[in-house]
C-alpha cells in the first residue's frame, strides 16, 4: 500500500511540476499564483478534516494540492494537441 501513496504523490508531483512551468514559461503568473493559492487552501482542508498522524496529513495534503491541479494539465493537453493539429 506504501508504494501505491509514493506512486501517487510522484504523479501528483509532475503534474505540478508540469501545469506550474507551463505557466510560468507563458508569463501567466496571475494564473500560477491563484492556481498554487487555491492548491494550497484545498490541500488544507482536506488534511485538516482528517484526524491521523502527521505524515498522512502531509500525505493528504500532497495529493490535495496535485488534484486542484488536474483541470488545468487537462486544458494544456488540448492546447497543445490543437496547436499540433493547426501545424499539420
């Protein structure tokens, strides 16, 4: 079960990673701030509502904060698809 949470949290590590520099390459810094702004405070309530040991709130926090991150890595995958497209 330990190697399915460290397999999860690497995946929400990149696309973090990902979403965070494609912003950041774009000067949308409004963006990244607001999405790391609500990253956070999702990732705290969701780690607040749970009563464990300190290593899984910060756990729960991690994929918290990865999953606020999802909608917008969707978005970039389309642009980039339909940027590809228009090339062709």
């Amino acid at each position: 079960m330990t190697i399915l949470w460290i397999g999860l949290l690497g995946i929400g590590a990149t696309v973090v990673a990902y979403v965070q520099y494609s912003f950041l390459v774009t000067s949308r810094l409004t963006a990244a701030g607001m999405l790391l702004a609500v990253s956070a405070g999702f990732g705290w309530v969701c780690a607040a509502s749970t009563a464990s040991a300190a290593a899984t709130d910060l756990l729960i926090f991690a994929l918290a904060f990865a999953v606020v991150h999802l909608p917008a890595l969707a978005i970039l995958l389309i642009k980039r698809q339909r940027h590809r497209e228009l090339e062709q």
